[in-house]
C-alpha cells in the first residue's frame, strides 16, 4: 500500500513539474511573439484575430468574439481598427444580408506569414540542441497531449 501512495505523489510531483514547465514554455512564447510583432503595427490581440482568420476562413464577429473568449463589442472595436489598416474586410452575405463575414486580406495573410516564420525561426534555433529523434518524439507527444486536450 506504501508503494502505491509513493508512486502517487511521485505522479502529483511529476504532474505540477510538468505543469509548472509548460506555463513557464507558455510564458516564454508569448513573450518572444510579442517582441516579434514589436516590428509590425499591429496588437497581440489583433495577432490573435489575424491568425483565427488564417487557419479558419471567413468568420463573422461573433464566431471570432467566441473563439478570442472576447466581448463582441471589443471584438467589433478590434475589427474596425484591423479594417482601418486594410488588414481585413467586411463583406456581407448575399443569402442574408444580416449576415457579415470578415474576411482576411492580402496584407493581413503577409503579416501573419512573416510573424510565424519567424517564429519557426526561433524555435528552430532552440532546438539545436535536440537530435532528430529527440525532436521527432517531442513533436509526437505535443501532438498527443494537444489531441488529449481538445
């Protein structure tokens, strides 16, 4: 029985270690996102929006307001400024023209391809001290824990 209840507080130790490095991981990452987006006229939070757009597609505020955990009225407020900078666009839905879908644009794709490469680049560079083995088993258990979560 002793043994049992060692390998649990082993398990909660090993459990609040790994939860304490990935805050810390999470922590670092944003950081460097916005030291990166320091050289763009854009915001963290439009970054945010930019990149839902990107993976998503078309979406209308709300959808964006949802998926940012974000009032609609701030969303609309973020949305009016990244039309202003002709990042993105409203467009209205001819089945129903209540309907309005932001939609990204050419400028906004630019931005957000260049701030991720970038970002590619420094994690890159991190792991350079990884083997491919070390990086081909890192990838496989993010995936895991990511699909775990969802």
């Amino acid at each position: 029985m002793t043994e049992n209840l060692n390998d649990l507080t082993h398990d909660r130790d090993r459990v609040a270690f790994m939860e304490k490095e990935l805050r810390y991981i999470s922590g670092i990452i944003k950081q460097k996102g916005r030291e990166i987006l320091n050289s763009y006229t854009i915001t963290p939070p439009q970054f945010i929006a930019l990149q839902w757009l990107f993976e998503h597609g078309d979406m209308t505020i709300g959808d964006l307001s949802n998926k940012m955990y974000l009032a609609f009225s701030t969303t609309t407020d973020l949305v009016d400024r990244m039309e202003k900078n002709e990042l993105v666009v409203r467009i209205r839905e001819e089945q129903d023209r209540r309907v309005v879908r932001i939609k990204l644009l050419k400028e906004g794709e630019r931005i957000i391809e260049e701030v991720i490469h970038k970002r590619q680049d420094y994690l890159q560079n991190v792991l350079k001290e990884f083997n491919e083995d070390e990086v081909e088993q890192f990838s496989f258990l993010l995936e895991k824990l990511h699909t775990n979560m969802k």
